[in-house]
C-alpha cells in the first residue's frame, strides 16, 4: 500500500488540518496539496513522482499548443502528439512485460530470443487513472470544451490525492472551478463524508478482505482441487469482493475529498440491481463508462452509421476497455464478453421495434391504415426510455445533430401523448392499442429475473477477470459443471458476508440518507465516539493485514 492505514490516519489529519488554515490564501493552498500529494505518491516509489512531473509538464504544454495553434490541422497535430505521448507512456509501462514475453515465446523456439530486452518494468500505481485524466483534458481542450488552466492548477488536478491512485476519474471541468472558489467550512457535509468513510472502511477490510482470504483466494489458484459448490460461490464471492473493494475505495476518496472541500462525482450506483448489461454499465464504474463513452465510443463513430458499425463500435469500446485494466488474454477475453453480450442485448431490444416499423411500412405500401400505434402512455414511457438512453448510457449517447433533433422530436411527442391521455381520459383505448400493450407486457422478463440473469452474465465475466490465465478462467467453469459437491470452504460465515455484500444493494437509498440525516442532529461528540466505535468493529471483524485495494494495479 501506498501508506500503512494509522500512517496515512495521522498524514489525513495533518493535511486538512492545514488545508483548512490555508483556505483563505488560494495561492499557498494549491502549493502544499501539490506537495502534500507527491508525499502520498512518493511514500510507494519516490522516483515515480518525476513520472508525474513529466506526465504534467507535458500535458499542460500540449493543451496549450492545442489552444494557440493556428488552423484545425495544426491544432488537431497537438492534440495527436499530446494523446500519443499519454499512451507511449501507457504503453510502456503497463503493456512492455506482456509484448517482450509475446514475443520471446514465438523467437525461443528458433534460437532467436534477445536477452536485451528482458529488463524489469515496475507498473507505477495508478498511472491508468491520472493518464486518462490528462487525455481528457488536452482533447476536451481540442474540442473548445476546456481553456487551458494554470500550470498550478492543472498540477494539483493531477496529483490530488484522494483519487490519483484509483480515480474517480474526474475532468478539469468538475474539479478546476471548486479549487478557484473559496470553500466555505460551513457548507461541507461532514456527516455525509464520514458516513462515506466509514462505509467505505466496511466494505474494503471486512466483506472485500474477507470473502478474499476465506473462499475467493483458493478456488481461483487451483479450480480443479475444489467442488462445484465452492467454485459458485467462489464465483459469487469475487464479484461481492471486487464491488466491495473498488466501491470501498471510492467511498473513501469521496468523503476524503468532500473534508477537503471538494466534490467528486459518484463511481458506483448498486449496480448488482441491473436489470441489463447496459443498466450494469451505466452504475458500475461511472466515470469510467463515461470517459469511454466520449473519448473512445463516440470518437470511432458511435451509434451513426447503422446498426453493424454501432455494434462493432460497442464491441471495439468494451475490448479496449478490457485491455486497459491490462496486459492479459483474461483481461481481453472480458472486454470482448461484455461488448458482444451488449451487443447482442441491443440487438434482441430493438428487434421487436424493426419489426414493428417493418409492418406499418407494408401496410402504408398497401394503402391501409396504421392501427397498429401504440397507446399514449406507452409513446411517453419509450420516449423517456429513449431519451434516458441517450443521456446516461455508453451504448447510446452520441453528438450527432440529426439524433439529438430525433430525441428532441420524440420529448415533444411523448409531452403531447401526456397532455392528450389527461384531457381525454373518458376516451376509450382501442382494442388494437390495447393488444400492443399487452404484447410489451408479455415479452418483458420479470425484474428479479432480469437481475438474476445479468448478476449471473457479470459473474461469468468477472472469472476471467480474476483467472491468472485463459487455462485457469476455462478450468475454472469445466469445474462449476464438473466435480460436483459442496466442499468446506462454503461457511456460514461466507454466506453472511456474501448476502450482506451482495443484498445490501437492494435496500433503498433513503434509508441511509434518513441515518445520516438522524446523525447529523447528534452533538458532535456522540457522532465522535459512534465513529470510534464503529473503527473497533471494523478493526474487529476483518482479517489479520489489509491487501492493497484491488484497483491499484490498473
């Protein structure tokens, strides 16, 4: 871990300590978080910090090339060397090992394998995070979305600490302006960042560190020494642990940065309650689904150009996605799951509607009426389904002119589908009508189901995730079929910590907005020592040692 938890305790408090005394000098603010986040940074590898310098330095200078040059061609040359340079260092760092190796493999064979280039390349933590912070930022300056900021700024946007290691990836836009404004120590909701805190705490040391130690470890070392049983829940396991521990971590981050002054924006939104893989992807990783949502997706085209370059689109996205959590078969073997399985989902989604538009056609080709439309309540729920595509998800956001005029036409139709339904309710629906309702009921799948089927789908992906190689992730579902039994890794106390993980998703946000609210009348003191007492818990139930969140390795 970058720091030991009681050390980095003292380095928090130290800093917002001081922080706070600063907040009236803007100036010096911004000068010691930049040295207090290089301590942070360096605390791992102290040589890793010029790797940030260089990564700034740069950036800041190919942003500003971007915003003085003169002609598109001269400002979409800044923008390519500036994005170059990111994934050359990228490249270098995350993905040297994987293609060296690659390569020994096919040249050993002939006698031809060069010794030279076996050196050891030491992946700096966190460098996918701040790297794809950069990138946004010099393209969002390309595309006039962004000015230029000042070196300072942009130095501490970088490095800030609380999510430099593991995101949320946050853009300038977000985190520039609220560093230019004096904060108010009255306005931060304190409750709400330490209930964040100690949340996240919960998550990472006792359910994610737990079910890791006790089941997830053994089954995905060696698959085929274990029973069917425990390779379920061995399976379940790993995607409680891996929510567990990646929401943990943001938690954390966002109550850090919400002390600090500082808003980031939400990375994880229950996303075991999906009801599709697209609905999984707009809560799972927020910020990650929207920085490949407008840096890769909407850049390769898409949803323009028809239905096959949309789904190839999708598929390039969630491969390339894959491959930057790094350099493994396993890795884009998953990225290639989920585009093809979002794929696939589109595909069975809008058939109905292609065959629908199908049949009105041949009936206006014959002359007769269309009798076929659907009923007014119908219209206005998919033009908000239509519109909440178009907002929220990867699959179907896209800038072109000609689409958002289709969206803005449907939210006008599906007002006046509402108007029309509230004045003349006395109206009856015709029969035709009513049949299309009922069609849409009968072929929608139940939501438990749905959400059953896509945990189970999400699952599948995550063993490749986890597996060390594609033999293992392959061993490991011949397994689930296979060598039937219960085994003894499947105890009780596995079970509660995978039904605590995993169905506490389920239960409804306000319920924990009414404790913090409840919280916040308590005098300060007593929320002191209720947060004392829930460290002691935590430090209680979780496992002797805390392995480093699984996410700063990517």
């Amino acid at each position: 871990m970058l720091f030991p938890t009681m050390t980095f305790a003292l380095f928090f408090v130290v800093v917002l300590g001081i922080a706070w005394r600063l907040n009236d000098q803007p100036r010096q603010w911004r000068w010691f978080m930049l040295g207090a986040s290089y301590l942070f940074y360096g605390w791992w590898d102290w040589r890793f910090v010029f790797l940030l310098l260089a990564c700034t330095f740069g950036n800041h200078v190919f942003a500003v090339g971007v915003h003085r040059a003169r002609g598109e061609r001269a400002r979409r040359t800044w923008m390519v060397v500036g994005v170059g340079f990111d994934l050359l260092l990228l490249g270098f760092f995350k993905y040297y090992g994987f293609f060296v190796d690659s390569l020994l493999a096919l040249l050993r064979p002939f006698g031809l394998a060069p010794t030279p280039l076996l050196i050891k390349v030491t992946l700096p933590v966190g460098i996918s995070f701040f790297l794809f912070c950069a990138i946004s930022y010099v393209v969002d300056v390309y595309r006039r979305e962004q000015e230029p900021v000042a070196p300072l700024d942009f130095a501490v946007y970088l490095a800030f600490f609380p999510h430099l290691v593991a995101g949320p990836i946050v853009r300038v836009s977000e985190f520039v302006p609220q560093m230019r404004r004096r904060r108010n120590p009255g306005s931060v909701d304190a409750v709400r960042a330490v209930r964040l805190i100690c949340r996240g705490l919960f998550k990472k040391v006792v359910i994610a560190n737990y079910l890791a130690t006790a089941i997830v470890d053994p089954v995905f070392v060696a698959p085929g020494q274990y029973r069917n049983w425990e390779l379920l829940i061995g399976a379940w396991s790993y995607a409680v642990q891996i929510y567990a521990d990646f929401s943990g971590y943001t938690d954390i981050a966002i109550g850090i940065a919400m002390l600090l002054g500082i808003r980031f924006p939400d990375n994880f939104d229950r996303p075991y309650t999906s009801a599709s893989i697209q609905e999984f992807w707009r809560r799972w990783h927020m910020t990650l689904s929207r920085w490949l949502r407008d840096y890769l997706y909407i850049p390769l085209g898409g949803n323009r150009g028809g239905d096959a370059k949309e789904r190839r689109n999708l598929i390039i996205t969630m491969v390339l996605g894959g491959l930057w959590h790094g350099a493994n078969f396993t890795f884009l073997f998953w990225g290639l799951y989920h585009g093809l399985g979002l794929s696939v989902e589109r595909w069975v989604r809008e058939r109905p509607d292609r065959r629908a538009a199908a049949a009105r056609t041949a009936r206006g080709a014959a002359g007769r009426p269309d009798t076929s439309r659907p009923s007014p309540e119908h219209l206005a729920r998919a033009a908000d389904e239509t519109v909440a595509d178009v907002d929220l998800s990867l699959l179907a956001v896209d800038e072109h002119p000609d689409e958002r005029a289709a969206v803005d036409a449907a939210r006008a139709e599906s007002e006046a589908a509402r108007t029309a339904q509230l004045h003349h309710e006395h109206l009856p629906e015709s029969s035709t009508a009513m049949r299309h309702d009922e069609r849409v009921v009968r072929r929608s799948v139940h939501p438990a189901l749905a959400c059953f089927g896509v945990f189970q789908f999400v699952t599948v992906g995550w063993i490749f995730f986890r597996a060390q190689d594609m033999g293992t992730a392959f061993g490991y579902l011949w397994g689930l079929v296979a060598n039937w039994g219960v085994g003894t890794l499947v105890t009780p106390t596995v079970l509660l910590a995978l039904g605590v993980g995993l169905f506490s998703q389920f239960l409804p946000p306000r319920l924990g907005d009414a404790l913090e609210y409840r919280a916040s009348q308590l005098p300060p003191l007593l929320i002191a020592l209720g947060v004392g007492l829930w460290l002691v818990v935590i430090n209680l139930l979780g496992p002797q040692g805390v392995a480093p969140f699984i996410y700063f390795q990517f």
